[in-house]
C-alpha cells in the first residue's frame, strides 16, 4: 500500500518544473479546482489522481509521499 499523498509535494513538484494548475489540469486530465484543493489538503487525492500526476510530471510516486 502507498503512503498518503502530500498535497503540498504537488504544489512543490509544480513550482520546480515551471507548471501551472492550469497546465497541470490540461497534461493530467483532472480538474484545476480539484488540484487546488489537493494542494491545499482540502481534498484526498484519488489514486487516479495520484497516477495522473506522476506521468503528467515524470516523478516517481515515492516523491509525493507524506514525510
């Protein structure tokens, strides 16, 4: 089982890489609002979120675990 997915590795992860929400909801085929709120840790993210995610990003999944 993974580890719970960190919100703010995502925000992190997008701000390294130069990619907004915006691009990130276009690449992954999620929602803007939904990843907001990811971000945020208003919501959990779905594992299909999570997957979207990390080929959206090409970052292992180990990087978005909560530490």
């Amino acid at each position: 089982m993974s580890s719970p997915f960190a919100g703010e590795r995502l925000r992190t992860a997008r701000e390294i890489f130069g990619v907004t929400q915006e691009d990130l909801h276009i690449r992954a085929g999620v929602s803007q609002s939904l990843l907001s709120q990811v971000e945020r840790g208003q919501k959990p993210a779905s594992p299909e979120l999570i997957s979207a995610v990390v080929q959206s990003l090409g970052l292992p999944r180990a990087f978005f675990d909560v530490v």
